[in-house]
C-alpha cells in the first residue's frame, strides 16, 4: 500500500542512512571519496558528517596513522556517529557547528561537505570556514542537489511541476545550491578542479515517497494553499501505481587550497 499523503518526516539518522544505502546514494558517495584522493596517513574532515555513514570508508583510507574528524551539531547525529565508529582509532567525534568548526587552523588534509550547504544559513561562511581549517595543497569535496531539478512523471505534469518548484520555494532552505557550488568555491578562495553532475533515479514509489517527501511535502502545499487539496490528492494517488519514475541531479565539486 502507498505511503499516507501527510505521513510524518521520518527519523533524520535513519533517513540518511537510508539514503546513503541507496544504489544511487552509494554511487554518488564513492566517486566523493574517490575524487579526494586519500592516501594513508591524512587528516580527513567530514563537515556535518551527520549519523557517521562515511567515517569508517574514511577511516579506511586514511589508515593507523592517519585521522579523520567528523563534525556535527546534533547530540542524536552524533552519538549514531560514535556507534558506527566505534573501535576505530582513527576516528574523532566533535560537537560543533559548521560555521564554526572546531578544528584548528591549517590542520586539514581533505575536507568534504555532503548535502549540508542546501540546510545552513550562510553557505559562504562555512566554505570560509572549510577554507580556514586546510592546508595549501589540501583537496575538498562538495556535493549538493539541486532541487529545482526534480522531476516526477505523471500525466498531470503541472503538478508535477508545482509540487518541485514547492520543494524548491518553500522546503529546501538554500534548494539550488547545486548549480552554485563550482561559484561558491572559487569565490571562498579555492581553486575548482572537477564538476561532476550525477542523476540520482528512483524506480520504486515506496523508497521515493520516503527519500523525497512526495506525499508529507504535497500535503503540506496543500495546507498551505499552494496546491489545489483536490489535484494534490489525486496526484500522489496517480503516481503510487503503475510504473514509477523521479529524478534530480546532483553536482560534486573538488576543489584544492
């Protein structure tokens, strides 16, 4: 059965790592890691490294005698964090906000920054801040959506097209980060290297309806008068049977120090 229109947003640590499970979340994640280039012995920081999904691929790459050091703000984030790293020696937890990161100066190897930026208040300020705490010659990697992208096939297409640009206004804080990152970077100081555009595809209603809010985000359009009750319900009716299909793209950025 589908998913109820105005189902309650999942747990966040759950739904990350949900989300990372994914085919197309582990794609994405390991050209990330990839792209970095970590070789043994670097300090690696993961930036909002939410309930710890890439700690221990991280902490694989950098080795014994390297470090990596997962930041996040959220006690339950990180205390998932702990639990999944936990008996990795490598792996340092911290309490702290990306646009004050508690890392020192120049101390980074490699930084990366996953699906953070769309969520903060100042964009510009935690690259500063992620250009502060690396070295000349350090390597950092962003990846962000770009949720004006998004696309859900039904034959009502005008409300496919009203529900994206909802998400796009109204529920994603900064939603075309995406296409900003390669801008942001060189702005921030760093020199951009790589974009990567990839394209995230959801075959199954139930797995998209839980990843991208359909039915939770078209009711709230709804109660907010966004979209008419009558066609936003008929809509998420139409599109929970039969063949499914949704997608948006998602851009990486490597850039060095």
């Amino acid at each position: 059965m589908p998913t109820s229109l105005g189902a309650t947003r999942p747990d966040q640590a759950s739904y990350m790592l949900r989300a990372a499970a994914g085919d197309a979340g582990r794609a994405y994640k390991q050209q990330l890691i990839d792209l970095l280039d970590i070789a043994p012995g670097l300090t690696v920081l993961d930036a909002g490294c939410g309930p710890g999904t890439d700690l221990p691929a991280l902490a694989g790459r950098v080795g014994d005698k390297g470090k990596v050091i997962g930041v996040d703000r959220d006690p339950a984030m990180l205390a998932k964090a702990r639990e999944r790293t936990d008996g990795l020696s490598a792996v340092e937890i911290r309490e702290g906000d990306v646009h004050a990161l508690p890392v020192a100066a120049q101390s980074v190897d490699r930084a990366k920054i996953d699906r953070v930026l769309m969520h903060v208040a100042d964009p510009a300020g935690v690259l500063a801040q992620l250009h502060r705490v690396t070295r000349p010659q350090a390597v950092i990697g962003l990846a962000e959506p770009d949720w004006d992208t998004l696309v859900v096939d039904a034959e009502d297409l005008g409300t496919s097209r009203a529900f994206t640009r909802y998400t796009t206004d109204h529920v994603v804080r900064n939603a075309t980060i995406g296409r900003s990152l390669a801008r942001l970077a060189d702005d921030a100081g760093f020199a951009v290297e790589t974009v990567v555009a990839t394209t995230p595809v959801f075959r199954d209603f139930q797995d998209a309806d839980h990843m991208l809010g359909l039915g939770r985000n078209m009711q709230q359009a709804i109660d907010e008068h966004c979209i008419d009750q009558q066609r936003g319900r008929r809509w998420f009716a139409d599109i929970s049977e039969g063949q499914f299909y949704a997608s948006f793209t998602l851009i990486t950025v490597i850039c060095s120090r």
